[in-house]
C-alpha cells in the first residue's frame, strides 16, 4: 500500500518521522510479471530483491493462505 500526500506539512512532519530509515523500497514488476522490490539505502546503493523484504517464508506462506479466502466483503 502506498500514499500520495499533496500537503508540504504532512510530508515535512512525515519525513522526520520516517527519519531514521535506513532503506526505501520501490514495488516495481519484472520483465517475467511478478513483483519486484527495488531497496535503495541511505549509502544510495541499490538492491532487487524477488519476495518481500523483511518477511519470512511463513509469513509470506500465511498471506498466501489468507488471500484464498473470500473475504472480499470485509474491504
């Protein structure tokens, strides 16, 4: 999930607050389809990572399993 903030302040009171970051990702798709995750760190170094950074295989596993359920009505 993403947000686009049009208001200086927010973004300004945001940022500090987000500050101490050490890495920002970018969601992007591969030539193949599937999701990509472009990490750029503080240093400006670059990295694609293939699953979702920070995240177990059973943590994915679990999401993987919730997305079958048909809880569409509860968004």
């Amino acid at each position: 999930m993403g947000f686009l903030i049009d208001s200086p302040g927010i973004v300004q009171s945001l940022a500090r607050s987000l500050g101490g970051r050490e890495a920002v990702y970018e969601v992007a798709r591969s030539e193949h389809g599937s999701l990509e995750w472009i990490e750029t760190r503080a240093s400006g170094e670059t990295l694609t990572h293939t699953t979702e950074p920070n995240t177990s295989a059973l943590e994915r596993a679990m999401i993987g399993v919730v997305s079958w359920l048909p809880i569409e009505w509860i968004l």
